[in-house]
C-alpha cells in the first residue's frame, strides 16, 4: 500500500506526525523527499541527528573529523564508552540507521573547509549547525547564503544557549546579528557546557528544520532565541537585516570562499606545520618540541590547564592555569625561551597572546594541537580526553 508517496510501513512508523493537520501525509511525504546537512557530530549533533532521523529526513548528511574521547560522552549521547577513538561521522551514520532503517545517511570524515564546504552543502535542502568553533560559523553562513540555503543555527556554553534560523532569501544572516568575530568567547572546553543543554538547544534546532521542509509555523528567522538554564528563562532578541552585510548586504563583498577569510583560532586546532603563521602567531609544532627535548635543549615549559587535567595527561612542565597566569608573571623569565600548551593549543593560544601583547614576552610559542596532537603523534600511551 502507498498512500502520497508514503509505504505501508511508513505511515505506520509516522502514524503520531499524520494525525497532526499541520503535517499529515503532504508533510510527511516533504520530509521523506527533503535533505539535511548536520554540522558537527557532538553534543548538538547528537538530538539533532536522533530526531531528524526519525521523523523521516529522507537523507542526512553528517560532516565531523574528529574521533570519539571520554570528554564527549557527557553530552554526546549518540557515543558510548566503546566507541571512543572512533570517528565520529561514522558512529552517527550507525546510530541514525538503527534508529530509522528507512531513510539515507552520508557520512564525511573531513573537515568542512573554504575548499569543500559548496561542493558538500549543495546536495542538501538545509543545513543544521552543530559546530563549536566561530570560524565554522561565519563560513556555514556565507556558504549558505552563497547557496541560497537555509541554515539553523545553535550555539551552546556553560548554562547558556542560542537557537536562531539564518535564510538570507527571507531575512538576516549570521553576519548581521554578529558583523565580526566577537572578543574573548571562551570555549567549551575552557568554560565546560551543561551535559543537558545541548540536548535542548538540539531538539529546537531540529524542531525548526522540521518546520522548514513542512513550510508550517513560525521561524526563529530575524529573532535569536536564547535559553538561561540556570535560571530556566527563555528571551527572544529581534534582528534585522543589515542592508551593509558583507555578504548578503545590498552590495557584497565576499562572493566566494576565501581561505584567509576563515583563518580563526577555534576548539579544534588544525595540525599546522610552521612556527609563525602569516597572522605572527608564534607557534611550535609537536614534532619541533620532541626534538627541543630530544636535543637537552634549554627552554621552560608551561601548562596552562587546570590542575585536575593534569591527573588526566601530562608531557610535564610548570602548571600556571590560564587563569593564574597575569598574577603569576613574575615567575617566567622572560629572556628564556617559553613554550606552553594546553589540551588543544586554543588556550594556550590565548596565554601566549597575552604574555606577548601585555607583559613584553618575546620568546614564547604556542604548542600547536597541545598534548591531544601529542599523544596522537608522539606518545601514544598518553591519554586523550
């Protein structure tokens, strides 16, 4: 039996969404032929994936390169303890074809990129955002917008989340409610998410997608809805669009995907190979630091995580948590050279930044990938986390 394009088996699985007016069997029958794009396999990811493949997104596309760790698995619910060290793109496709046999799933185990972000996003209707870096943000924008493809933003950290729809065809952009890249976000693994939170802020982000295909209700188009855990209050923030927006403003400036335009420090620093970038980031690479220390090379090695971390993993070194580090300048030479680390290299990005720019160091260097790349590269018996 068919019945709108909808098999026997179909209307029985989705049985709760037909007897709904608003959705029925047109509805039903859009989401089986509608396509999503999921950003990030993590904590966002997670309900994003979960729900949408089970209302009965005809094809989801997943697109992470990170492997499964310990630290995900407090908010990542798609992953268990057996599945760290995994990629992560392929755990999800799994996971969303037990949950619903009936639908596609595609997988991309690469890194979304200036390079490769049109050519993945054109094959879907709309995109979900579960990323957690700025510099994935503004190029899912500028790419949808490129495209002319929805895009449903979620943003989580600590208590605190955002939802919002970003459709440059019927309203505002991410670039018109945050024109540049704010000052002093700290991540989440420097500030730590609420395990749940995510798993709200997901759920309404799949809401909004489903609502889309169905082309019922009211979007989060032109208002950014926020959530204050803590205190469990929602607010709504009103925006418009900015008729100067740089790229879908009345005259714009990017048309196309620039590298340089998406060169931000983020959660997941990239395995680079040079000790200073075209930005002067002094950096140093993994490799660079096992032969300083292979060589009995002179120089001070500073941890800027947090001491429970350091129970976690450790390469040694002095351990001044970033926090510590303005009142604690006075120890470090500054004639010596400094390298420092941290579990990814973004926070130490961030100590070295600031003994350069305000206390005058000028032999300090940023451990690119911290100790994660390092066990992944150097010392395989460390823990990863």
């Amino acid at each position: 039996m068919v019945k709108g394009g909808l098999l026997d088996l179909e209307l029985r699985r989705y049985a709760r969404h037909l007897v709904i007016p608003e959705v029925g069997v047109e509805g039903q029958t859009k989401l089986k032929a509608s396509s999503v794009l999921i950003v990030g396999a993590g904590g966002l990811g997670s309900p994003l994936g979960m729900y949408l493949s089970a209302a009965g997104i005809g094809k989801i596309g997943i697109i992470d390169f990170d492997s499964v760790s310990y630290s995900n698995l407090q908010r990542q619910i798609l992953f268990s303890d057996g599945d760290v060290g995994m990629p992560k793109a392929e755990i999800v496709k799994e996971r969303l074809l037990e949950i619903n046999p009936g639908i596609k799933v595609k997988s991309y185990n690469v890194k979304l990129s200036s390079e490769n972000a049109l050519d993945i996003i054109k094959e879907y209707d709309a995109v979900a955002d579960g990323s957690d870096n700025f510099s994935a943000k503004y190029l899912l924008n500028d790419a949808c917008v490129l495209l002319g493809k929805p895009l449903v933003y979620g943003s989580v950290l600590k208590f605190e989340g955002q939802a919002s729809v970003f459709y440059a065809k019927e309203g505002p952009c991410y670039r018109c409610l945050y024109p540049e890249l704010p000052d002093n976000v700290p991540t989440c693994e420097e500030a730590g998410v609420l395990g749940v939170l995510p798993g709200i802020i997901g759920s309404i982000q799949a809401c909004e997608v489903i609502k889309l295909i169905i082309g019922k209700g009211e979007l989060l188009t032109g208002r950014l809805l926020t959530l204050d855990a803590l205190e469990m209050r929602f607010k709504e923030l009103k925006f418009s669009k900015n008729p100067d927006c740089p790229v879908c403003g009345k005259n714009p400036e990017i048309r196309s995907l620039k590298k340089e335009n998406y060169d931000f420090e983020n959660c997941k620093t990239d395995n680079k190979t040079s000790t200073m970038n075209e930005n002067g980031r002094w950096e140093i690479t993994v490799e660079e630091l096992k032969r300083k220390i292979d060589n009995d090379e002179k120089f001070t090695l500073i941890d800027c995580r947090e001491p429970f971390e350091t129970r976690i993993s450790s390469i040694g070194g002095e351990l001044i948590p970033i926090n510590d580090l303005p009142n604690r300048i006075d120890e470090l030479n500054k004639e010596e050279e400094i390298i420092v680390y941290c579990r990814t290299g973004h926070r130490s990005h961030y100590a070295v930044q600031y003994l350069r720019d305000n206390a005058g160091f000028t032999k300090v260097k940023n451990l690119l990938g911290g100790i994660n790349l390092w066990a992944d590269k150097i010392d395989n018996s460390l823990q990863k986390y």
